[in-house]
C-alpha cells in the first residue's frame, strides 16, 4: 500500500512554489481547500490596507484621489492582470462585480450586433451568468437560449449575438476549449464572452491569442483580493472604438470632472468604470494580483495540475466511493476536483470540524480546490485520510452536519 | 470690528456635538470642509478593519460568509442607515455604487409605469444621475427630459414614468422641496427617485413622510464610509411586491445557494443586490454610520445650519467678493455652501496648501462644506480667514496653484 504521507511530503519538497505560502496569513492548523470560493488573505495586505485606511484616507483625505493614485487604480490593477489572462495591459479595468461587469459586457455586444438579440449560454452555468441575461430579456433586450454544453456548436445560428460562457465550470471544474468555441461563435457572426472567475490564477488563458471578444473575472477567488473584491473586464482592442455599454455612470464619462450634463464615453476600457471605485477593495486586490504576477502564470498552472492530478489519483485509491464528476485530464479542468455523493453536505460539514475546508455545491457535490499559490499536497493527503476516516466512523452522520447555514 | 477669533471659540465651546471630533482620526493642523466629498475616517475604522482582515478574512476565510455576518451585512447597515433618512429598516440596503443603484431603480420605476418613458430631472444635476438615464435612454428604454428647478412642475405629465432628482445640488446646495415634488410628481401618475447623496447625515429627510417611492445615497460623504465606499438604496414598503429591477444577480436571487437556472426575485430590497457584497467596505461602511446613528440626526441638523450660518456670515462681512450661489436660508440648504469666482480653482489650491481643504467644482465654485460631527467654528472661521490672506497677498497668482490634477 502506498505511503500517501510520504508522496505528499516528497511531493511538498520538490515543489518550486512551497515557499510562497509564507505569502500567506494562513492557520498552518488549515488545510484550505476553497480558494476557489475566496482566496487566502496575502501576509501584505493588513498593513497595505492600514496604510490605505490611516495614510491615504485618513491624512491624505480628499487630496489622495490624485496624491495616492486612486484615480487610477481601476486601470492599473486590470494592467497588472493582463499578463495572467493573455491581454494587453490597456484592455483590461477594475471594476464594479463580475455581475455588474457581466451586464454591461451583454449590453455591449447586443449594440454590436443590431438585430441579433439571443445571448447563448449553458444551462447549469453559474446562476449570475444566466440571471444578467435574463435582466436584460426582462426589459425585453435580449432573448436567452441556453444549450448544453455538447449542442453549444449547433446552438450557434445568425441570431445569436453573443456566447455568454464560464470558461472553468464551477461545479464540475470542466473547462471549455476557449480557442474552438471563440472561432465557432465567430463563423457565425457572434461575439463571445468569457466569464474567467474560476480561471484567472489558477489555469491557463490566452485571450488574444484566441481572438476572443470580451471576458470578466473575480478578483476574490485565485487572485486573492478578499471578500468581495473588486472584479475586472476585458475588452479586445479591435473592439475598443465601437464600444458602448449601459451602464453609463460618471466615472466611465470621458471628463468626469467637467460635469457635462451629456454622456460621453471615455476611450476603451475605462468607459467600463460607472460609480466611484472601492478603494479599499481596490488596494487589497493589488496585493493579491501583485502575488500572482511575481509568481507567474506558468508555475501556477504547473503546481494546479499537480495538486489535482495528485488528488485525484488519492481520492481514487482510497475514497472510491465518491464518484469524481470533474474531467479526468488535468489539462482539461480548472483547479478543482468535484465529487458526489447523497450526503455531500454532510460530509462538507464533518471535514470542516476536523479544519479541511472544502465547500459543498447543491445538490450533492463536494468541491476541493487548489489554489496552486498556497495549497500543498499534504493539505490535499490530509482531506483524503479525513474525507475516510469521517465515512469509516460514520461521524459524517452527527445531526450538527446537516444543520444548513445562509451560505453553503 | 467682530473678533470672530472669539466668536469661533465661543460657539464651539457650546457646541454639544465637539466631543464627537475625538473620535475622527482627523489631523489638528487641517481645517477639513470637504467631508461632502469623502468624510473623514473615523477613529475606530482601522481597527474594525483589521478584525474583518485578520481574523474574519484570514482566520474565518470562507466561513464568516456565516460565522461573522458578511453575508447580511447589506442589510444590516441598510437598517441602520434607515433612521437618518426616516424610512423603516427593511426598506434600505447597502449595496454596490450610487450609480448602479440609480440604473436599478430607474429601471424599476420604467417597468412599473408601462407605457411611460421620459424620466425628468434638471440640467445641471450631477452627472451620474442624467449618465444613467441616458444609459437606459441609448437602450431604447428610458427617455430623457430636463427642466429648470422652476420649471420641474410644468414638465410634468403624464409621459412621465420617473422624477429624478438630487436632493440637495452637488454645487450649489440648494435644496429641493421633497414633499411638495413628491406630490407633484405623484399627481400625475410619475413615481420619485431622490439622490440622497449630500443629503444624508446632514440635513432633516424623512422619505415615508413625504411618501417619497425610491432613493439612493452616498455611503463615502456624510456616512464617512471611506472612499468609494458602498452606496445604499430604498424602496417605499408598498412597492416592495412589484418591485423588479434589471441588475438580477445572484446575490438578489430568493435563494442564491440554490444554483437555480431560472432567477427569481428575493423579497423586497434583497432583490436590489447584484454581485457580491464588497465585505471590506461594508465593514468601513458599518463603522461610520454607526457613529452617525450614535450622534442622532437632530443635532447633526442643527449643527449643520449653525456651521454654514456662521460661515455664511462671515464669509459675507470678510470676503465680500466671492459671491455665494447657496440659498440664503439654512433651511433651504444642504450643508455646504458654494461661492463663484473666476478663479476659484486657484483660491481652492492656495486654501489646500495652507491646509483648509475645500473643492473646486467646474468652471467656478469653491465648495466648502460642514460635516457636522467633526467640523469646528474654529475650522470655518480659519477658512475664511486664510481665503482673505490669499486674496489680499495675491497668493493664488503663483504658478503651482492652477496646475489641474486629474481629479479636481
């Protein structure tokens, strides 16, 4: 029988990025495997942000929208996010939710393509990605067609104006071939819009080299920019001149401070800003997205095929009683691994008591997510040998495990 | 000749809300009149930030979704937002931008009044307010018509779906008569949008009062919520049943952990959530509304109109020649006052290097405003005085004084 312990241990110590979890504030006692969900807090963000709370906003006041560089942050940090998602600095923004991005993003294809109006997505994608769509077939904008994920090509038809996609799904970790389905939706005249919230960080994305249209990300998840980060949105050069979203507000105008009372949009991206930036969401997310630039994409994608693959294989010789629904290449797949089973909850709960913290998806899967900047393969060993000893001893079945919180 | 010296020293010395300045971390040196554009930090604000980071983001990580509220907090602070502006705490939200919560409600106030297109405000409002109308106005949804303040009653008829307004102008602080527009505006079948922007924490608002439909308010002036810190929005009871909006993201779903396909409204204004809750700023959020629920609206009131009498009067008899475009009236007022002058960018700079800081607003008004929990007689008698010794030394001429800077 293999000594898993002893491959993890291996495994940890010929690991090029096992000295950035030092990058970390995380409880050596945790083995953390939802940065999926939300990311693990950077050892450099509490002073960043006491420095940005007492400094910036506290002394520096008003005068810091131009002293302390707030004014720009939205484009600085989506500059800093290009290299992780194939872009060039000046088409990517900081802004607003993936949500809110996400709406703006759909109204600007459907002014693109005039006399287009469906917007095709999957059913099962992540429930904001359908909802967006569907405020704008409310106001009578848009028509949503939803097709699975093996008819996406036969779906394609001149009606549609935009391909709405998470590129990694989120329950089951399967990811899309970004290049196929971009040039699939082109033929027929199709815009294409990528939701990276489960990407960006963690696998690779080459957005131009793909020749893809527009994307939006989450800044909370692999990019490590804490609860509620501020998320951010691409927008490909080509399209930059014909841009216009709905979204309209006064930071995105292109004198914002003229007070002008006609809209005008200011060039490229930045016409995606609307209200006034979260600047203390703004400075935690430099710190994460500052981390995984220094990291680097390639490393990052390397140690996340690595962990799942290492997972996977474990889960397989001695959980095999939970069916695996995420793709079995590592190539094909995002950073996590799912797995069902009747009382996934439950099980979710009981790993959680003993600090292994993964996240249960409804109905009935189980997600273990390996954020590759910090996640090591005894953090993963330790989720298996827990994930069996709550099944062997049947702890999973204590009534304080099927006790449902607001969030799950 | 007045001393006003004294006069200052006195009214502060009587003033019941001085205490209050002790909890503001807020520089003795600086005579801060810009709290109407970002207030200023309080004084527990860094150390609630650094529990959120610390311990809720970097210790809780996932679990204080449940385990330290965040996933409530926007209701939470809408509750306790909803004394300041006499609405019921069920009826408020904290959530997203004054901009996005401006698109939502226009949005709703359209689907609500089939048939009716225009939303009427005045020329001249702040820019985002006239942005986001014509945002959904370029969608083919909304149509947009402005009036003169004078002229709003007889531009409203019965193409009207909404009467958009700010409360208190940005510039010039006059301040509309909510009661009677709210009944104009009721009269002809349209539905009430107020900007509670400068309004909030400042001057007396009392939305079920007035009978008023919706409104949105600015969580980083008078809140002192830090900057870009997160707005809130309000929906009259009785709308609550009807009320949809077309940012329909999953926070606003009636069961967003359900990972439903299909979007259904959550009840009342949980619905006006789109993307997830920025936890950072919430908790800075929290923080300063807490200290102006603490202090009561009815003092802040007084103070306010105490403030700006004082300053308008002295301002009168020291500096003759800036001329005040605020209504004479307190009462009539929000709580700033805006003196025009044809170089009033200038004046406003040399002001800032002498630490008085007030702002500049295009193409010739000195803003300088009062926010009632930390802002001294001392602070505005200083402002005037050293506007005086600017003016008589011709210190704004010098060269430094009229570079622009991007945000102005």
């Amino acid at each position: 029988m293999t000594d898993w312990t002893h491959e993890a241990a291996r495994l940890d110590a010929e690991d090029p990025l096992a000295k950035w979890r030092a990058e970390f504030l995380l409880d050596e006692g945790v083995a953390y495997l939802d940065g999926n969900s939300l990311g693990a807090l950077p050892r450099a963000t509490p002073e960043r942000l006491q420095r940005a709370i007492r400094q910036e906003w506290g002394e520096g006041l008003i005068g810091s929208w131009n002293g302390a560089g707030w004014i720009g942050l939205p484009q600085k940090i989506g500059g800093m996010i290009a290299p992780l998602i194939g872009a060039q600095a000046h088409e990517v923004i900081a802004a607003d939710s993936v949500s809110v991005n996400l709406f703006k993003l759909i109204g600007a294809a459907l002014q693109m393509r005039p006399g287009r109006k469906v917007v095709l997505s999957e059913p099962g994608n992540f429930p904001t990605d359908l909802y967006m769509i569907a405020g704008q077939e409310a106001q009578g904008l848009a028509e949503r067609r939803l097709a699975d994920r093996s008819d996406i090509g036969s779906a394609l038809d001149d009606d549609v104006a935009l391909l709405l996609l998470t590129h990694v799904h989120y329950k089951t970790g399967a990811m899309y071939d970004m290049a196929a389905l971009t040039k699939a939706a082109h033929a027929t005249g199709a815009l294409v819009l990528w939701d990276l919230s489960h990407s960006v960080g963690a696998v690779p994305v080459d957005l131009n080299g793909v020749g893809a249209d527009f994307a939006v990300g989450c800044g909370y998840k692999y990019l490590n920019g804490g609860p509620g980060a501020p998320a951010f949105a691409w927008v490909a050069q080509r399209h930059h001149a014909d841009l216009r979203q709905p979204l309209s507000g006064w930071m995105g105008h292109a004198a914002p401070f003229a007070f002008e009372d006609d809209y005008a949009p200011a060039p490229g991206v930045s016409q995606l800003l609307c209200g006034t930036p979260p600047i203390l969401g703004m400075r935690a997310l430099e710190v994460g997205v500052d981390l995984m630039a220094r990291i680097g994409m390639e490393p990052l994608v390397a140690k996340s095929r690595a962990l799942s693959a290492f997972t996977g294989k474990v889960m397989a010789a001695c959980v095999p009683e939970l069916a695996c629904i995420s793709p079995a290449d590592p190539a094909a797949r995002g950073s996590h691994l799912s797995y069902v089973h009747p009382h996934a909850y439950e099980l979710c709960q009981a790993l959680i008591a003993r600090r292994v913290i993964g996240d249960f998806r409804a109905p009935d899967a189980l997600r273990l997510g390996f954020a590759p900047a910090y996640v090591s393969f005894a953090d993963c060993w330790r989720a298996v040998s827990e994930l069996r000893a709550i099944i062997d001893s049947g702890d999973w079945r204590r009534p304080e495990f099927s006790t449902r919180a607001a969030v799950t």
